[in-house]
C-alpha cells in the first residue's frame, strides 16, 4: 500500500517516520500526479487555512477533494481533521475544507487558556491501553452524520472520529512516537476499504 502524506505544510516527516513504522511505502506528495499515484492519503496537522490556500496554489485542491469524494481512505489530523470536515465552525472568512467526512469541526475549539495540552484517552479500537494525546491548538467535534463513529471523546467533545473511508483526530499521534492510531489506520480503515474496491 502507498500512502501519500499531503506535503504543503505541518508536520508531514513525523507522519511519515510512524507510516514507514507500520509497514507502509509513505511518500510526500503535492503534485497531481504524485496524488494520483496513491492508495490512501493522510493530511498532517499544521495550519488548515494555509493548507486549503497552497493547495489551491499548486493546483491540487479540486483533485484531493475528488480523490477523497471518491473513497480513497484517508486520515487527518489535528488542522487534517478540519480539512476533512463538512463543515467549520469559527473558521476564517473563505475558509474550504477538502470535505469527506460528515463532521462540523469547531477550530481552536480548547481556547487559548489550554492552547496545548496532553491527555491520556481511552481509543475504540479493542484495546485496553489508554493512549497519550498530544492537542495544539485543537478542533474538536460538534456534530456528527449518521455513517460517523466516535473514537476518542474529552469532556464529551468527540476528538477522533471516522467513517467508511476516512479517519479524524484533533491531537497529534504523530509527534508520540505511539503508532497505534497510524496502524489503526492501516489495517482497520484503508486496508479493508482498498480490498472492497478490488
Ligand atoms: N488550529 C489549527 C488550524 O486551524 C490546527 C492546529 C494544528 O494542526 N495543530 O489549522
């Protein structure tokens, strides 16, 4: 499987060190035919607004929104949560989203008092382990579509959600060095999506 990691701004080697960990060919990708030569996507976290604009600048941003519309899995985190999002609350005047997953997203959602934190969460994948969630200036979740399931919640505010294809946090497994959200990713979102398209 090879998974590109959208290469325009954030944290994209972080992604891609914890990809390679789980098994995977990951590639940096932000050209067309860098894009169209994937099996699945992951957005790093970063800065949404910036994302959406550069994307727009490299002439990407109708194909990842195609590409995503059409099924192939991704994941996004944290600024790749709201990109993924039907919808953004507090977003910036003219903000887009690439859209995908049936989720309103409020942006900085924490507040400025816990700008950044860290919290040990429980994650719905079967384990008992709790997971160290890394959150910098974080989303969270306000609303989700009925094809949604919630993973991850704090303070019943959802913070890792996904669907059929796609897979969201508002923290930043990335930057752990805990690669269980990247495998999550892998075996349980990607790998049974391709496998049904074959
Ligand atoms: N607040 C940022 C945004 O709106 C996201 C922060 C992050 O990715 N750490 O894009």
């Amino acid at each position: 499987m090879k998974v590109g990691v959208l290469a325009l701004q954030g944290d994209v080697r972080e992604h891609i060190s914890s990809l390679i960990a789980c098994g995977v060919d990951a590639v940096p990708v932000r050209r067309e035919s860098e894009i169209q030569s994937i099996d699945a996507l992951v957005i790093p976290g970063g800065e949404s607004t910036t994302i959406a604009q550069l994307s727009e600048v490299f002439g990407i941003y109708d194909l990842l929104r195609e590409r995503i519309a059409s099924g192939t899995p991704v994941y996004g985190s944290c600024a790749g949560m709201i990109l993924l999002a039907a919808e953004i609350l507090d977003a910036k005047v003219g903000q887009k989203s690439f859209g995908g997953l049936d989720i309103s997203v409020r942006r900085n959602a924490f507040g400025r008092q816990v700008d950044s934190f860290e919290s040990d969460i429980e994650f719905a994948d079967g384990s008992q382990e709790l997971i160290r969630a890394v959150f910098i200036r974080a989303p969270w979740v306000e609303k989700v579509g009925n094809e949604v399931q919630v993973l991850a919640s704090i303070n019943s505010h959802p913070v890792a959600v996904r669907s059929h294809t796609a897979l969201a946090t508002s923290f930043h497994p990335e930057l752990t060095g805990d690669h269980r959200i990247h495998r999550y990713f892998i075996e349980h979102v990607a790998r049974p999506a391709l496998e049904k398209v074959k």
